[in-house]
C-alpha cells in the first residue's frame, strides 16, 4: 500500500483530535513520538548529494595518503612525519569514515553482534500504528514497518495492512503490484510472533528447525514468512503429507513444501531371466507408454541378458608443487606397484565398504590430478571416496611435504560433467545391456522393420551423433529414461549427465529376419543407500526393483543390479523411440500422449 502525504480537506464530520496535531498531513503516527522525522532532514543538501560527497571525499583523501606515503617510503622519510595538508587529509578521512560507517553500517554491524536474545519470540506489545484517514472519516491500522534494515529499490516495503477492506481513494489509485494484502491464515498466536521475528530479520530462516525442534511447523512458518516477504502465493505447492524430519541435515534445507511428480510404471522388464516393474517419474507425456513397448517387445522376444563391467567410484583431487619435476616424482609414486598396498591400507581405513582399485595420475605442468578409484558397496559412494582421497593425501604430506592441496576435487574425477575420461575409464557402474528382438515382434509391436532400424541407427546415432561432436550421446534419449528413474529411486538427477553415456548399436542378424540391439553405458552412478533412497517414497520405488537399502549377503550386490535395471530401461526406451522415428509415428505419439485434452479456459476459471 503506498501511504503518502496530502493536504487535509475540512471534514463535515468529529475530527480524531490526534490528526490536530499534524494539520499538514492525513497520516497520524499512534505510540510513537515524531516517528516520521527523520535525521537527514537537518542535513544542508538532499542526502543523494550527501552520499555522493563524502564518498567523493572519502576515496579521494585515501589516494592521496596513499601516493604521500608511498613516496615517503620511496624517499625513505619517516611516516610520522606529516604536513598541514596532509594532516587534513587525514582528518578529512576519519570524518568520511565515520558518516559511511553511520549511514550505511550499523545495521550490518548489529546484525553480527546483536544476536537474537532466549525471547526472541516475545515482542513489544506496543506496537507504532499509523492511522491513515480516508474520506469517509474510517481508519485504517497499519503496523509500523519495524524492518532493521534499510530497503532496496527491489524489494516492496509497503506496510502490512491488517484492515485491506477499508481503502483510502489515494491508496486505491496506487499500481496493484505495489499492495501486499493479508491473506488469512490458520496460525497460532506463537507462530505470529515468530513469522514477524523472521520478517524483522531477528531470526535467520534457516535456524527455525533448531529453534522449535519440529520440523514441519518450522516448514510452515518459513513458507508463511516468505509468501508475506514475496507477495505471492504458494498455494499450489503441498505442504501438509510429508515428513520434513527425513530431510533434516541431508536432504534438502529450508523447505517450504515438496513438488509432485507422477509415478509411472514400464514393465515388466524381462532381464537376465527375472521380470521387473520400472519406477518412472516424469512430466514427459509418452516417455513411460514408449518405454512399456520397447519392453514388450523385449518380452515377447525372450528378454534381455546384461554385464556389469566395472564397479568404481572416482575423485580426483588437485596438487600443486614447485616444479613439474615434483609434481612427477609424486606421480611414479602413486602409480607405483610397490606402494599400492601402503595406500590402500591408508584409503580403506575411511569406511568397511571402501576399497581402493587404482589410482591414475594426469600431470599439467606442475600441477597434478590423481584420479582414485574404489569400490563403495551399495552406497553411490561419493563422500566414501571422497574420506578415503583425505586419508591419503594427509598420509602423502609426510613424504611430500612441499604439496600443495589444491582442492580435493580437480574435475578429473569427472562429477556431473560430460567428460571423455567417464567414457574411457568409467565411473560408478559400466554396464552393457542386449537382447535380440525377433521380426515378427518388429513388425507387429514396433510398427517397423530390421532394414529400418539398422539404417537409422547408424545415421541418426552414430554418424549423426559425430557429426554434432558428442560426448557419450550416441544414443537417442537414454537421459530420459535415466532421468525418469533416479527421480523415482532417490538418485542424484545432477548426475544423469554422465550417467546417460550410451551408445546404441543396432545388427541385423539370422539373415537379416532379426534385430540384435545393445546399450553400452560405461558411467551409471546408483545407489541403494543413503541421501535420497531413504526417503518413503522412494525407497517404496526401490523395494518395488527388490533392491531397497543394502544387500546383507554381498556387499554392492543392489546398487550393481539397479544398475542393471537402468541399462535395459534405456535399451527399452532406445528400441521403442527409433521404431517411432523410424516409423513416423513420433508427431502423432506426442501429440496423443504429450498434449492435454482438458479445456484449460475452463480448468483456470
């Protein structure tokens, strides 16, 4: 709401005897003295010129002591030593100094000292009020903005108001997006208290859940504070049906609701002789319907066999020495047979699950990236290795004592990047996923034939995948189904980026009657346990594979099979997806799966 100042008209009607006391205004302060005066008003210019005086004064007198003093070293002078205008130099300065610190630091400087006290959430019950008048003699109650903080130009500091009936005609000119009005809400009185402490600035958004010890009211009150702060409504993000106490210190800070996202299920999947259903969560129309034929045809086709190659998470710190030399001496070190074991034993002490496979090193310049390796049982592993890498180099310092630890992540590793080492070397799981389609399942649940497939194949993914100079992208869209099942089973989606490597080959073999299919993926990143896998929703997704939480028996053996699940997904979704291109199905899928029937004029209103 903006409140300005207008010259009073005679009213026909009784005068509220406090609006005698300002004459010149319609807006009366109520508990507080003078509250609209203000210090800058006893300042000789306007305070924009102000400012820009003494920040003028302030940078110009510090360069000049810093030229005086600089040629005062250069003649070797004593510094103590100062002329008349240098000591008004440095009077000029401290006084600049003091104005800036006054106008523009003290809030900050209070903000770190003055913490919040044990009754944060008490506040004063006599609160300034401003009372603006309008012309048919109604008041309307404004709570005095109490905000610590001076307000930026993008930040909307109009008043609350508690009345938003009673409109004042100067107020109901006003642009829209300028009135912030009060949405009744079901809070207790307590839950005010500390939404206002919040909105003061007193208590960090952040501290609620330590402060109040219940995390879902902490998600409320948070949520409540920032739709007053914003203006806008999150009425269509849910707050009530989920448990924040599962996030707390791993999952997610400072929530304020969780977004839906549908549950899909493809299946069943037939591979290496068991039949799965596969948890998909996506907004993406006719990805789970294309996915559920691509595994009918491998059904109907006698399934799907698969191998895990590899089973190895990597971190690759940075080091830096004087000279390249070192930095080599380091390397022949590492890569040295002889001292595998004493490393390893060093590694290995960060967890039970840990074991160290190999480490390899990239030298540039005098800096050094080496590239660790382990196993992680069936957790993705990454904190595991990332222990592990600390013990080591804290172990190296002894006998390199001039190393100099950069970072302990040097992008070698390579995390939530496309890069050509994950699709060389591997990382996490490499698995290799391939069944042989017969013709007949082409034809009649495909909708196209062998020939086809085999020359799209080979142009679209292949050559047109070279052409574009991809990394790993020779496939057709192996991340939408990568993507669609780490959501559902709590994966990290950040590390879809190298965990869609693929590429898809495609061979007609028996004479050409039928189709061998294959999906190489050498850097699938799953885990059974930890961060997302033991939310509920999630782990219902991962008991639904059969590989929810860790495997009693043999260490690794669910976030292994997961992966598996997730190559001949994707070996699922490449046939389904290349027969729809292949035949010319894919516009008329899309625009039947992908677009809503609803009549949305009808749905908004």
């Amino acid at each position: 709401m903006d409140v300005r100042r207008r010259p009073v008209k005679p009213l026909d009607g009784p005068v509220d005897p406090r609006s005698k006391q300002r004459r010149a205004d319609d807006v009366v302060v109520a508990g507080g003295d003078a509250s609209s005066i203000k210090a800058s008003d006893a300042l000789p210019l306007p305070l924009y010129l102000t400012n820009a005086v003494f920040f003028t004064l302030f940078f110009s007198v510090v360069y000049y002591l810093l030229s005086r003093w600089r040629e005062k070293i250069r003649t070797s002078t004593p510094l103590h030593l100062v002329t008349p205008a240098e000591m008004a130099a440095i009077v000029a300065f401290v006084a600049s100094f003091i104005y800036l610190v006054g106008f523009f630091g003290v809030d900050f400087v209070q903000s770190l000292i003055l913490r919040p006290a044990g009754d944060v959430w008490t506040a004063d019950d006599e609160e300034d009020e401003v009372v603006v008048v309008g012309a048919d003699h109604e008041k309307i109650l404004l709570k005095e903005d109490s905000r610590s903080s001076p307000c930026g130009q993008a930040l909307d500091c109009a008043p609350i108001v508690q009345k938003p009936k009673l409109v004042d005609p100067v107020v109901q000119d006003a642009p829209k997006e300028k009135v912030i009005e009060a949405v009744p809400i079901a809070l207790p009185e307590e839950d005010e208290e500390i939404i206002k402490s919040v909105l003061e600035g007193k208590t960090p958004s952040y501290s609620l859940e330590s402060k109040l010890g219940d995390c879902k009211r902490a998600a409320a009150i948070r949520r409540e504070a920032l739709q007053r702060i914003t203006g806008k409504s999150l009425s269509g993000l849910p707050l009530e049906g989920f448990d924040y106490e599962s996030i707390l210190g791993q999952c997610c800070e400072m929530p304020v609701g969780y977004v839906q996202i549908p549950v899909g299920i493809a299946g069943p999947l037939l591979l290496d002789g068991r039949e799965y259903s596969v948890p998909m969560a996506t907004t993406e129309g006719c990805l789970v319907a294309s996915t559920n034929r691509g595994c009918k045809a491998i059904f109907m086709s006698g399934g799907a066999t698969s191998v895990l190659l590899r089973d190895g998470m990597t971190r690759a710190p940075i080091v830096r020495f004087a000279s390249a030399k070192r930095a080599a001496d380091l390397k022949f070190f590492l890569e040295n047979p002889a001292n595998f074991e004493t490393l390893a034993v060093v590694f290995n002490r960060s967890s039970r699950f840990a074991r160290l496979q190999n480490i390899k090193c990239a030298i540039a310049g005098k800096n050094l990236y080496m590239r660790f390796s382990c196993s992680t049982g069936d957790a993705m592993g990454m904190n595991m290795v990332s222990k592990g890498v600390q013990n080591v180099l804290d172990f190296l310092q002894n006998d390199f004592s001039d190393m100099d630890v950069l970072g302990i992540s040097g992008n070698f590793c390579a995390d939530k990047k496309p890069a050509a080492v994950n699709w060389i070397e591997g990382r996490g799981k490499s698995v290799v996923c391939e069944a042989t389609i017969k013709g007949d399942m082409v034809r009649k649940v495909l909708k196209t034939s062998v020939e086809s497939l085999v020359e799209l194949n080979m142009l679209k993914n292949l050559t047109g995948s070279a052409m574009a100079g991809a990394l790993g992208g020779f496939n057709a869209h192996a991340s939408n189904i990568v993507a669609a099942i780490f959501i559902a089973t709590g994966q990290d989606p950040a590390q879809n980026v190298e965990s869609s490597h693929c590429i898809t080959m495609m061979e007609a073999i028996n004479d050409g009657k039928d189709l061998h299919v294959s999906v190489t993926m050498p850097s699938v990143e799953v885990g059974t346990v930890g961060g997302g896998t033991q939310l509920a929703s999630q782990s219902a997704c991962l008991n639904l594979l059969g590989v929810k939480g860790a495997n009693k028996e043999l260490a690794g053996a669910n976030s292994r099979l997961l992966a598996t699940v997730v190559a001949g997904a994707v070996l699922a979704g490449e046939l389904s997806l290349m027969s729809a291109i292949s035949a010319g199905q894919l516009v008329n899928s899309h625009m039947k799966y992908n677009r809503s029937g609803k009549d949305l004029a009808k749905v908004s209103s």
